[in-house]
C-alpha cells in the first residue's frame, strides 16, 4: 500500500531529479534576470541555488536520520530540540544581525510548546517519533514564519515612524508603550499568510497533510480531519508567537541593529 501510493505521487528516478534540476535553474536564471535583490544585484539568485542545494542535501540526510531517531527515544527528543534550535537560529537572523537574535528562541517556543504539550496530554499526538517529528516541525515551522514577519515589519514600522517615537517621549509616554502602538499593526501582518491558508484550503490548494493522508491510505473524512487540526493549532502558535516578538520588540529586547549603533 505504502508503496504503491508513493509511487502514484512522484516516482524517484532520473526523471524526477532532472526535472527539479530544470525547475532549480528557472528559479535561479529568472531571479537573476529580473535583480529580484535588494540591491538589484546577484544575490538573491545565489541564495535561491544555495537553497535548493541545501533542501536536497538535508532531506536526503534527515530521512536517513528519522528512519533511526524513531526507533529510540533519547534520539527522539534530541531531533526535536535539534529542529527547534535550528529555526531560532534562522528566524533570528531573519529578523536582525546583532547580539539580540537569540530572543528568537521565546516566541517559537510560546508557540509550539503548549500545543505539543496539550496534545500529548490528551492522547491526541502519541508520543511516537512517526507521529511527533512531522506535527512538531510543522507547528515550529509555523512559528517560525510567523516570527520573522512579526520581528522584521516591527522593526521596520519603529524606523520608518521614528519621529512618532520621538515626539511619544516629549509627551511623556512610556517606551514600551510607544513602540507597541506604532509596531502592533505591521506585527499583525505576520497573521496573513496562515489566514490565507486556511480560508482557501480545498478551493485553491490541498495542503500537503490532506494529501499525505490520502496518499497513505486514509479515508477522505480522517484526512480532512487531521489537515483542519494542523490549520487550527498553526493559527493559535502562529498568534502565540507573533504576540510574544511584539512584546520582544516593543521592550527593546529584539532591536535592528541601527539601533546599537545609534
């Protein structure tokens, strides 16, 4: 069964990596072409190539690795904190290059922790690595989407409004309390992407757990099922997460790094 609805998806052969090959260069020639680089260079096309690269090289290593870490639990629990230590690094410095990245590490985890730990609770996620790696990188990957657009258009909106900030402090108005006023409505954008998401689910995409479960043999009820509770949990991190970078940001724990400067 497992094998059968693999192969109806995407058999692995020649085909399939000369066409990702061919898929990879379109991405990277028309980035190129179009300067689609902050500084209209070349870089934003390198970063393209480095990243497809780097996605075949490390799904290739990671599901050597989980055919392993799911048999023992110790290893287990060291992949999860491996994932989430991985995605503080990268949302931290998505959103700034100074000493204050590391703050990353609060709202991806005010987000993913109590829902991991909610569902274990009620029997809901069975504490086993086939079934916890997957839901658990999903809910950090949510997060750390939503961390970096919170973290990087807070930022922004503080320097681009610095005079409001300025004239807050002459009337008397208490750091903290200006900046999360002028940051607040750019954070909330960070909420968009996951609302789309899961306004559009079966009219425009079918997400990738939806299809996963069928794929795999589940009845369309209990896929659908299993894709609402993933769409749910990744607005609830999502809002959790994004509301904790907003509060980092407007105390000044996470700051661009003009700022140290200045």
């Amino acid at each position: 069964m497992h094998h059968s609805a693999s192969a109806a998806l995407l058999p692995v052969n020649a085909v399939l990596g000369w066409v990702l090959a061919m898929l990879l260069a379109t991405a990277v020639t028309v980035t190129a072409l179009a300067r689609l680089s902050p500084d209209q260079g070349l870089g934003r096309a390198r970063e393209v190539l480095t990243a497809g690269v780097r996605a075949a090289v490390q799904l290739a290593a990671v599901s050597a690795v989980i055919g392993w870490v799911i048999h023992h639990g110790a290893a287990l629990l060291g992949f999860v904190l491996l994932m989430y230590a991985v995605a503080v690094r990268t949302a931290g410095r998505r959103i700034t290059s100074n000493g204050t990245w590391w703050w990353a590490a609060l709202p991806i985890a005010a987000g993913v922790l109590p829902a991991v730990l909610l569902l274990l609770a009620t029997g809901l996620l069975p504490p086993r690595g086939i079934t916890l790696i997957p839901v658990t990188g999903i809910l950090i990957g949510g997060a750390l989407t939503a961390t970096v657009l919170a973290g990087r258009q807070s930022l922004a909106a503080l320097e681009q409004r610095h005079g409001e900030v300025e004239a807050g402090f002459a009337l008397g108005m208490a750091e903290r309390d200006i900046r999360i006023e002028i940051a607040r409505p750019a954070a909330s954008e960070a909420l968009v992407p996951g609302l789309d998401q899961t306004r559009t689910v079966g009219l425009v995409t079918l997400p990738g757990a939806f299809v996963g479960m069928l794929l795999g043999g589940a009845d369309v009820l209990t896929a659908g099922a299993v894709q609402l509770f993933v769409l749910i949990a990744l607005m609830a991190v999502q809002a959790l997460a994004v509301t904790v970078t907003l509060e980092l940001v407007a105390r000044a724990r996470i700051t661009a790094p003009r700022r140290d400067r200045a």
